[in-house]
C-alpha cells in the first residue's frame, strides 16, 4: 500500500489546494486484525479483519473539514480532497474563531514498531495450539463452569503526508493474548482473568510478548482463584486500612482517573463523549496540588512496548516524553496542535484515529506513575493491615473525572 499512498498523496494535497485549503494532511492506513478464541477445550472462532482507506484534512477558511473514502484511486483521492475544503468552508459559516496550529518541524521519517518475532508469521495453528493448552491447564482445576482462552494480533501501515511538507511511513504491530476462568456456585458466579480484568493484554511488539505472558504456567493459579472465591470471606466493611493495588488494578485507575482527564480538549470542553469533560481546566495548570511529592505521572508514547508507542502522531508530530504530574503538581496536558496552540505551546503527538475512516483525536498514550523505590513484596511487607486488590471487576466515574468506584 506504501508505494501506491506516496503516488496518491501528492495529487490529494494539491487537489486540497487549488481548491483553497491553506493547510491539508492525507492519512492512508491499511489495518489487518487476527483473532482466535478458544472456550471450554474447544475452538470458538477465528477472525480476520482487513480495511484499508484514506482520510483527508482541511483547513480553509478557518475551520476543519474531514472526508474518506476506502478507494484507492486517483479520481477518488481527488473527489474526497474536493469534499473535505467543501465541508470546511460549510463549517466556516458556524465558527467560533479561525483554527490554529501550533508549529511543528515537518519530517520526512520512516517507523516500525520493533519487535522480535512477526506475529503474522506464527501459523494460525501454532496460535491456536497454545490457547488450547492453556484452556485445557485450566480445566484440570475441578469446579469450573466456563473458561477463555484468546489472541489478537495487529499490523496498521500507514503514510502521513502534509502540505506543510511531512512524508512519513509506519508501520505498527500490537500483540497479546489472555485467559479467563469462570466458577459458579449455589448462588454467585466467580471469574477471574489474566494478564488484566480483560483477560487479553495487549502490547507493542510480536509474538514474543505473548510468549512471556505465560498463559499455561498462569492457569491453573487462574482457575483455583476462581473456585476459591465462591468460598471466600466477604471483604471487610466499614473499615478504614491501607489498600495496595495490583498493576494492572492501578493501571485502570491512572487510565481513567489521571489520563482522561489531562487530555486538553476535555479540559477545554470540546470533548465530552465516553468520557466526559475534565476537572483539570486551564487554570490549574502548574499550581494544582495533585498528590504528594512523591507522585509523578508521566506522558510517554516512546516506551518500549507500551501500548501507546509509536513513531509520530496522526499530525505528524513526533512521539515523545514529558509529565502530567511532576513531585504532586498538575504541570502538562495531552494535546493536539489545536489545542496546544490554545495554551502558547507545542504539540506533545497526541492524536490518532481509530482507522481511515476516523478524524484523529487526542488519546492517551502511555500514562503511567512512576514507580518508588519498593516493589510489591515491600509495600506488602511494610502494611500491618491492608487489602491487595487485584484485578479490576467493575467501575463507575463522574463524568468529570473528580470521584470513581472500582470493584475488584
């Protein structure tokens, strides 16, 4: 698709052009998906997902316009420029103001994720193979009424080109697989999953990730906890201890408490859907007490197998690494050249569309809080009396970030 995107590009920049644009960007992406299920010792599906498209930018007039089409021809890439000016000169007429960018060095530039061993290159056999041994290493735990096995493997090629001069290819590869056990007893149902509360877990990388996970060294662990919970103590109630989360429990909490809320155009208010607005407003910034100054809260998309790591944005702009949170102060936002602009500062390679077909919006990248110098066994040791919770099994949050519920 490669070669064929950078013939395109050019012709749907300066289609965009003539036809009045003072700023267009042209995003082809070819997204191939594969999945395999297995449940109960047997194979329960298997899937595979192929699109490809392009999705062009508009600025004229002073205000966006956003057109795709999935053919890939030159007739077409020029009728879908023609109509992404059209519908930016339709939106001009109900603007609030001019669109702005913040500047960005436009970079002719090539990425792929790094990996050591291709995902699509392991035989759908080889991946199914596993699934069933670890569904099977489950199942020799007795009282188990339903268990999950799965994988899910991605490849998205994409070609970024600007009429502020960008040319750049990627390629990027997700990994990851998971488990699920499900007990029932006389009155409640019991599941619990690995690596997270999703079971599957995914990561930026090949089949090697998935190797690492172990899903049959971790499934008869899996399975027993299951069993064991329809038996369990109820929680305490009504208590006031210390409560140390698991990784992946904290993982979703810094997500959806401390990540969504630092994207800018919540904070803004241009953005309110799935996840509402935000309580970090403009304002705040640089003055907010957010924690103790032991915490930081960092904004990666350059870490090594992260889930939000790439090469550059769907603005062209390249990944990169800052903080959200620096010694408990609220210091930095997820932004957009938009957005950023909004503030007097630059993009921090923030935007990415789900596919061609999508306008790109600012999601998070890596946000992660930075570990002390404990590990797990420490924490544990140190604390009299606590709960460990570990992996999440519902959530409720404010439609401004400010309170959550989590039940694990």
């Amino acid at each position: 698709m490669l070669s064929l995107a950078r013939d395109l590009a050019g012709r749907a920049l300066e289609t965009a052009r003539v036809r009045g644009a003072t700023y267009a960007d042209a995003r082809f992406v070819h997204r191939e998906v594969e999945e395999a299920h297995v449940r109960n010792g047997h194979l329960d599906g298997l899937a595979r997902h192929d699109a490809a498209g392009v999705g062009i930018r508009a600025i004229a007039d002073g205000a966006w316009g956003f057109a795709a089409s999935p053919v890939l021809s030159r007739a077409e890439v020029d009728r879908v420029a023609a109509e992404a000016v059209a519908i930016a000169r339709a939106s001009s007429l109900v603007k609030a103001g001019d669109v702005r960018l913040a500047p960005v060095t436009a970079v002719e530039a090539t990425y792929r994720t790094p990996l050591a061993v291709d995902p699509f290159a392991v035989p759908m056999g080889e991946r199914i193979d596993l699934l069933l041994r670890a569904d099977h290493a489950m199942r020799t735990v007795k009282g188990l009424r339903t268990t999950r096995a799965s994988c899910e493997i991605w490849r998205e090629t994409k070609y970024f080109a600007s009429t502020e001069g960008a040319a750049i290819e990627q390629v990027l590869v997700e990994t990851g697989g998971g488990i699920e056990a499900e007990a029932v007893g006389h009155d409640e149902m019991q599941r619990r999953s690995y690596p997270n509360s999703g079971a599957r877990h995914q990561n930026t990388g090949g089949w090697e990730f998935v190797l690492r996970q172990d899903l049959v060294g971790q499934a008869p662990r899996i399975a027993e906890e299951a069993v064991a919970l329809l038996t369990a103590e109820p929680c305490p109630r009504d208590v006031r201890t210390s409560v140390i989360l698991a990784g992946n429990q904290l993982a979703l909490q810094v997500h959806e408490s401390c990540g969504h809320p630092i994207e800018l155009d919540r904070a803004l208010g241009s953005e309110a859907a799935f996840a509402g607005t935000s309580f970090l407003t403009p304002d705040r910034l640089g003055t907010f007490r957010y924690g103790s100054e032991h915490v930081n809260i960092q904004i990666d998309s350059v870490l090594p197998g992260g889930l939000g790591t790439f090469g550059f944005d769907d603005e062209g702009v390249a990944a990169s690494q800052g903080w959200a949170v620096k010694d408990g102060v609220f210091v930095g936002y997820l932004m957009s050249r938009e957005t950023a602009a909004a503030l007097g500062r630059l993009s921090n390679g923030t935007m990415r569309a789900d596919g061609w077909s999508k306008l790109p919006l600012i999601r998070m990248t890596n946000v992660s809080l930075m570990p002390g110098p404990w590990r797990l066994a420490d924490l544990i040791a140190d604390t009299d009396d606590g709960i460990l919770m570990d992996t999440n099994r519902s959530w409720s949050i404010d439609d401004r970030r400010l309170n959550f519920q989590f039940g694990t």
